[in-house]
C-alpha cells in the first residue's frame, strides 16, 4: 500500500526514514492562515483540524494511498504562534519565552480515500531556561533556517536543546511527529508488517 506524507517537513521526513518506512512527499498546498482564522473551536484542536485538511487535500491526488498530514502550533499565555517571518522576529520570540513555559500541541491524521481514518493530538510543555543576550544573540547566529521553519523557532534535536531547563512530553512530538502512535497506527493500517 502506498504511504504519503502530506508534509514537507525536513524533520517529519527524517522521523519517518530513520524508522525504516517506505513513503513518499507530497506537501499539502493549503492556505493555512486562511483555515486558521475561519477555525471555530477551543485552540487546542486546531492542529489536528490542519492535519486533517492537509491530509484530505493530498488524498484527492493519490487513490487508494494512506495520507498522513501534520501540523502544531506553540500557545503561550494565551496566544498561538505560528513559524517566525524572519531571524529577528524569531529572536524577539525566544526573547519572550525565555523563563517561561509555552506548549507545542500537534496534531495528526492519516486519510485514505477522502476518509479520516486516524486522528492524533500531542502535547509538549516546554520551559524555556533563562538564558543570557549573548546566547540568544549566538543562538540567532548559528541557527540557520530552523528560525523561520518551525514553530518554535529551535531544532530541538540539536542546538535548540539548550534553550530548555525541562521538557514534558515526547520528544519526536517535540520534533513535530509522535512515532510510536505513527508506527502503530501504520501497522494497523496495513502499511508496516504487524
């Protein structure tokens, strides 16, 4: 059975490949500001509603394949972010969160056929570290294109890793793709051997 990702994440590919799954890329071509504005609803849902219309896009073009769309956002003291515009919005940002807690809260969901079939939510409490301007400023310097590709503006798996004090929560959902729920629900789905 055929496998999409509905994603053009560098980090969801990289999961997936590191675990041994066969797919192929497809990203959703979605306006996902526009969706995100009509979204009704308690905040903590819209990822998964993203998700799930990145995965139903993609389905249209691949009959019979599993969809697997993906999407997270960060919620600080009340308010959603999506991917920083540019390097200093980004550091104006983690300026913002240093000493705090925010949440990563993602959503997936795999589609066959114009069907839901699958639905997951994750959610990361995430508690920033105080940290000094001069590491922010080397921070912003060596963080490359991570600033303005993820919602947290930091590559957790990597350098952003020292932003933090603590973490509650799973570190591939962290990384924007929970991967044993993934792993599972492929198996189910008839893509991986049980």
């Amino acid at each position: 059975m055929s496998f999409i990702l509905a994603s053009g994440s560098a980090s969801r590919r990289a999961i997936l490949s590191a675990a041994g799954t066969d797919f192929q890329i497809d990203p959703a071509d979605l306006d996902e500001a526009a969706l995100s504005e009509a979204f009704q609803g308690p905040t903590e849902f819209l990822p998964l509603k993203l998700a799930e219309e990145k995965a139903l896009a993609v389905s249209q073009r691949h009959k019979g394949a599993l969809v697997l769309g993906a999407d997270q956002i960060l919620e600080f003291e009340g308010e959603v972010f999506g991917k920083a515009s540019s390097a200093p919005d980004a550091r104006e940002r983690l300026a913002r969160f240093r000493g705090q807690t925010h949440r990563l809260i993602g959503g997936i969901a795999a589609v066959r056929d114009g069907h839901v079939v699958w639905r997951f939510q994750s959610e990361c409490r995430m508690e920033m570290r105080d940290f000094s301007d001069a590491f922010l400023d080397r921070y912003i310097e060596n963080a490359g294109d991570i600033l303005t590709t993820g919602v947290g503006a930091y590559a957790y798996e990597g350098l952003g890793a020292q932003l933090f004090s603590s973490v509650q929560g799973d570190y591939y959902a962290v990384l924007g793709l929970p991967l044993l729920p993934v792993l599972a629900m492929l198996r189910e789905q008839g893509v991986l051997e049980e």
